[in-house]
C-alpha cells in the first residue's frame, strides 16, 4: 500500500465515524423510530442533488474564465515586449546625446575657468585700486587738512582689509593690512599731535596748580572732537601686530584705546621722572611714594573722565569704562615699576617685607575703594609669581615665629586683657588671634585660590607650633596647676579654639575647603581647620579635668577627719541644725577657696564647665570616700544631710541659680541615710539582696541612684546592718 492510499483510507474512516457521531446524536437510544430516519434521508437527498447541480455549473464556467485570463497575459506580454524595445531605443539615443553634451562640456569648462580667472584678476586689481584710490584720497584729505573726510576713508580702507582676512592671497592681504597699518601711523600722528595741544587747553593731567582751574567750553569741545577722532582710527584687533614682551613683567595687561593712551603719555613721564633714575623721589626703601602718586591720580582725574571723556565713547558705540582704562594703564605703571623694585629688595627681608605690606594696602584701595576689577591685573599678581611668592611666604613664616617667641616670652603673656574680664582673654590669645587675622586678611586679596590655600597651611602650621609651645610650658605647671599659668592656659586654649571654629565656617575657608576638594582623592567633608580645632578641644577637656583633679585632691586632703567621723555615734544631742560638722569645715574651705580662685582665674565658659566636673567627682567621692566606708545612725545621717544640703551645696549657689540638680545622687543618699524607719520587708530585701521587693518598698526615694548603689547605701545604716560597726 502507498502512501497516497494510506492517507485516503484514514480520511475515510474519519468521514465514517464522524457520521456515526452524528447519527447516534440525532437518534439517540430510540433505534424503532423510522420517522426521523426517513427525514434525515430526504434532508440528505436533497442536499446531495444541491451540490450536484453546484458543480455542474462550475464545471461550466471554469473554461470560459480561463480563456479570458490567459487572453490577458498574452496581451500584456505583448505590450512589455513594446515597451522593452522603446526603451532600448531611447537609451541608445541618451548615449549618443551624452558624449556629444560632455564634449561640450569640457569646451566650456576651459572657457569657464579662464573667465574665474580673469575675474579674480579683476577682483584683485579693483582692490589694488581701491587701496591706491584710498592711499591718494587721504594724502589730498590730509594736505587739506579735512580729517573727517581722512578719516572716513580710512576706515573704508579698513573694512577692505577686514574683507581679506580669510583671503588666500597673502601678497594681496599684506600689502593692504601694511598700507592701512600706515596711514593708521599717519592719522595717529597727525590727531595726537593736536590732542597733545589741546590737551594743555583743558589743564591735563590735572596736577598743581591744574586743580583749581577750568577750561573754557570751546577747548572742551575740541577736546571731545579728538578723542572722537582718536576712537574714530583704532585699529582692529584683526590688523594688530602680537605684542612683544619687552620686559620680564609676567603679568599681561590689556591693550588700551587710543585716546587712554594718549591722556596717560604725560603722567608717564611725570612718573618716570620722579621713580626712575638718582631722583630723590626714588627710593627703593619708599614704595609707598609712587602707590600714593598713583591713587591720587585716579582720585584727581576720575571726575573728568566721567564728564568728557566717557560720553564720546558712548556715542560712538564703544563699550569701555574710560576710567577703568585709565586705572588700568596707571596700575601698569606702578606694577612695571614694583617688579623692578623686587628684584633688588627680594634679598633684604625687611625691605622685602615693608614692600609687601605697602602693595598689599595699595591693592586693597584700588580693589575696595576705587572698584578696580578684580579680572584686571595689579600688583598682588606680582607678588604671586613663583619665585616671589616661596619668599613671602618664607616671609610670613619667620616673622610670625618671631613674633609668636616675643609673644610667649613676654612678662605680661599670661595676664587678662584689661576690659574683657568676663572672657579672662590673655595678651597671648590675644595677640596670636591679631597675628592670624592679619595675615587672613593680607592673603585673602590674593585671586588663585591656590596660594591662599598655602597660607592657610602656614596658619595651621603656626597654630600647632603654639600648641606645642603651650605643652611644653604646662609641663613645668604641673606641681601647683591652680595657682599657676595652666587657667591662663586654659584660657587662651579656649579662645583659640572658638575663634578657628567661627572661621573654619566663614565663607572665605569654606570656598577654598570647596576648591581643595575638587583637587582631592580622598572625601573630605570636613572643615580645614578641624583637625587642629580636635587637638585644641582635645587640650581643653585635659586641662578642665587636671584642674577639677587639683580641686578634688586638696578636697580629699582635708577630708579625712570628716571621713573618719564617728558617724554611727552621734545622737540627738549632737545634732545642731544651725552650725557645719566641725570636721567638715577644712575641707568646704578648700573647696570655696580654690573655686573662688579659679572662678577669678577662667574665662565664664571655662569656669562654667569647671564646677560641673567638681561636683560630679564631688558626688562620686562622698558616695564612695565616705558613705560606702562608715556606718550611719539615722541622726549620723541626718548630720551628714545637713552638711551638705546647707552647707556644701550652697557654695555652688554663686555660680548657678540652682546648684542642687547636680548633686542629686548623693542627696538621695543622705535621704536613704536619714529615713526615720525602713519597713522590715526592706531591711530584709536589702540582706538578702532582693533589689526588686526593696525597689517596691523604696519607689518614691530611688529616682538617680540605680538599685545596686541604694541597696549600698542601706547597708551602711546600722539598724540595717549593726554587724558593720
């Protein structure tokens, strides 16, 4: 059996049971019923004669529709063939019409390219023309004297040159960028020749006897009109030869307009005059002679500026501030003039050094006073070359040590500024505060963040020697630290470290804490001055605890005969509400007599948190000292409540209102020392160390001691404990 009959028989035997599916749903169980087996037959016999005659009309129609397709394809067929031999044919003919276009092509390209040429050719001679035309309209202008005609064909010639300054013709570009650079020298030549003149008219430079006179209206106006004229020829940026640097003058100052340069020619040579040369006015030990000639120039001259010169350069479009130019062609000067000067002063500290301070304070009045910008150079860029600068700061270092030597040596270091007596400020807080500041304030012109950075390496620095200074000298404190220097120490500790605090968080540490950053692997979210800040508190918190410790030993010195009292003895008659234990006095006198010194001696918050760690030790050695080792009678307890409630505590009293918060601890002792009766579940719970059932018994009386201290301190109270005596 094939394939093709394998598959046939299986899709018969399907037909068959899906008819037998069918047949067994429609009659059911009711095999007798003929009825319904004589409708499906005719139901089928009908359906059966429907498809016969379906098929017999398409079999019918089938070859008609074929016929008529086929017809189609055949005409199509015939059409594309057409339409395949026309576009052969056109395809021959675009072939035949390209070679002969490209022919052409080619013939006109050459004629094409020769006229390019001559037109460049033509460009070139009408530029050449031009600039002749330009050159012999000026000559004839100037002959003639009409400088506004002259100097409108000048900036024709101008704009020419600008048109040429992408232009491949380098001869050409040449030729007119040099014919303009020299009727710009003519021109120039010409108006400030007359502007020189004109300038005497309006009494420039208003110097002397120039202060106190007025020109006359007309030479104002003719001053106005050549400093029009003097705008009017500024060679372009473009046409600009690079400057050449004619002097070891690392700072570069902008190029200043024309008629800037001519107003500053006169007080140049005044300067020259008087700083240059064996003048007297020349003084490498004086900087200060030509900063202060240079500031009241700008002082003098600002107020002219601003009424005549200014407005021609408004109206003429040109945005510049003309005293801002001015300043700046003044400041060349002088810092032209102070790098000279360094170079000889560098070697003598002293010179060295009063120059410094002279050219900080003068970059200080341009920059605050006369708002001289801070993009523009002065003299502090001098300063901060590099050669310069290791020296300043070499500088700084050694002066500052030598002051801080003179300062720690001084008979009067340690003594409290008079008028800040509630501060206890010592000169050495004092002086070493001024000295920081100082030099803050001399570094914080400086524009680099990174040279500020090094001088606040150097305050560091500075600082940490101080501390170390301060170390040394309190180890020979140590034998008496109260009646010593270690108060003014601490003092002085105290100050520093609140001063660094406020200044580590000033906006000028924070911007270089920023910028420091940036440059920094490691994550620094802390202030620059922290780590110093951590080893001054860290001195601090050590010289409150050495002096607390000083405090509480000669208190316990003095303590023993209250120690030693026989406090399980005393009785009813022994007991006088109105008057100390005798005992006790010695050590309450030391303890007065040693705050009282310290309170004179410190500084309100240092003393503040003084007595706040006497008292604790205080409470710690009277629990400890003294409760924990004797056995009370309740009346011995009420004695020792006394004493301290009226007497110790009220030593406290002048330095807080409320004193008794901080010996809470031990007056909860004394209150359980004192108890008229403890019930007996008590005095059992305490025996037998049942700390919960004596908790419940005592609720009310133990609120800051814990169980185990309470349960201590009842075991000291000889109706608790008889055995203990």
């Amino acid at each position: 059996m094939t394939v093709e009959t394998a598959t046939k028989c299986e899709q018969r035997e399907k037909i068959i049971k899906k008819a037998k599916k069918w047949l067994n749903e429609r009659l059911g169980n009711d095999v007798d019923n003929l009825e319904l087996a004589n409708e499906i037959y005719e139901d089928w016999s009908r359906k059966k004669i429907q498809l016969e005659r379906s098929l017999a009309s398409v079999s019918s129609e089938v070859p008609s529709k074929v016929s008529d397709a086929a017809r189609n394809v055949d005409d199509a067929c015939t059409f594309i063939t057409k339409t395949l031999a026309e576009i052969d044919k056109m395809l021959e003919k675009i072939k035949n019409q390209t070679l002969c276009s490209e022919k052409l092509y080619w013939n006109l390209k050459d004629y094409f390219d020769k006229i390019n040429e001559l037109d460049r050719f033509l460009s070139y001679l009408k530029v050449l023309k031009a600039a002749q035309e330009a050159s012999n309209s000026l000559k004839s202008n100037l002959s003639t004297q009409e400088i506004d005609k002259s100097i409108f064909e000048y900036n024709m010639l101008c704009n020419t040159s600008l048109s040429l300054i992408d232009s491949k013709c380098s001869h050409l570009k040449d030729f007119l960028f040099q014919t303009t650079k020299y009727w710009n020298g003519i021109l120039k030549d010409i108006i400030s020749s007359e502007f020189t003149n004109i300038m005497k008219s309006v009494n420039w430079p208003i110097v002397g006897t120039n202060l106190a006179s007025s020109p006359s209206t007309d030479a104002l106006t003719r001053f106005q009109s050549c400093v029009g004229h003097l705008l009017k020829i500024q060679l372009p940026p473009e046409l600009k030869d690079k400057p050449v640097v004619s002097s070891s003058l690392q700072v570069s100052f902008p190029s200043l307009t024309l008629p800037i340069i001519q107003l500053l020619i006169p007080l140049r040579k005044r300067f020259l005059y008087h700083f240059t040369g064996s003048r007297q006015t020349n003084r490498i030990d004086k900087p200060e002679w030509y900063f202060t000639q240079i500031l009241s120039w700008i002082r003098d001259h600002e107020n002219f500026l601003q009424t005549w010169v200014q407005p021609v350069y408004n109206d003429l479009n040109v945005d510049k501030s003309v005293v801002v130019e001015f300043m700046c062609g003044l400041v060349q000067m002088s810092v032209e003039k102070l790098q000279c000067d360094l170079e000889e002063v560098q070697y003598d500290d002293t010179l060295f050094s009063h120059t410094v301070d002279e050219a900080l304070g003068y970059e200080r009045e341009l920059r605050q006073v006369h708002s001289y910008p801070l993009s523009l150079p002065g003299p502090l860029h001098v300063l901060t070359q590099a050669q310069l600068f290791v020296k300043w700061i070499r500088m700084e270092k050694k002066f500052a040590r030598e002051k801080m030597d003179a300062m720690l040596i001084s008979d009067s270091a340690w003594y409290t500024l008079s008028g800040l007596d509630d501060e206890k400020t010592t000169e050495v807080a004092h002086t070493f505060l001024a000295l920081i500041s100082t030099m803050t304030d001399r570094y914080s012109l400086l524009p680099q963040p990174g040279h500020r950075l090094q001088f606040v390496e150097l305050e560091l620095e500075l600082i940490d020697d101080l501390r170390v200074s301060l170390l040394q000298i309190l180890h020979l404190e140590r034998a008496d630290p109260i009646n010593s220097k270690v108060p003014a120490i601490l003092n002085t500790v105290y100050h520093l470290k609140t001063a660094l605090e406020q200044y580590d968080v000033s906006p000028t540490v924070l911007l270089l804490q920023h910028y420091k950053s940036q440059y920094s692997t490691n994550e620094n979210d802390e202030g620059l001055f922290h780590e110093t800040i951590t080893l001054l508190g860290r001195l601090q918190a050590q010289l409150l605890e050495e002096l607390s410790t000083a405090v509480l030993m000669e208190v316990k010195a003095r303590s023993r005969p209250y120690r030693k009292f026989r406090w399980f003895s005393v009785t009813e008659d022994d007991f006088d509400e109105t008057s100390v234990t005798q005992e006790a006095c010695p050590m309450f006198q030391a303890l007065a007599d040693n705050l009282h010194k310290l309170h004179e001696s410190l500084s309100e918050k240092m003393f503040g948190s003084l007595w706040r760690m006497v008292s604790t030790q205080l409470n710690n050695f009277l629990y400890e000292e003294l409760i924990l080792n004797n056995t009370f009678s309740i009346t011995g307890g009420r004695v020792l409540e006394k004493d301290i409630m009226k007497f110790l505590i009220p030593l406290f009293q002048q330095y807080t209102s409320s004193p008794i918060p901080y010996f809470f601890p031990i007056k909860e002792a004394c209150n359980l020392l004192s108890l008229p009766s403890l019930p007996i579940a008590v005095k059992k719970a305490v025996l037998t160390e049942n700390l919960h059932e004596m908790k419940f018994g005592l609720s009310e009386k133990i609120r800051h001691l814990n169980l185990e201290q309470a349960a201590a301190v009842l075991c000291h109270r000889i109706d608790v404990a008889p055995s203990l005596i």
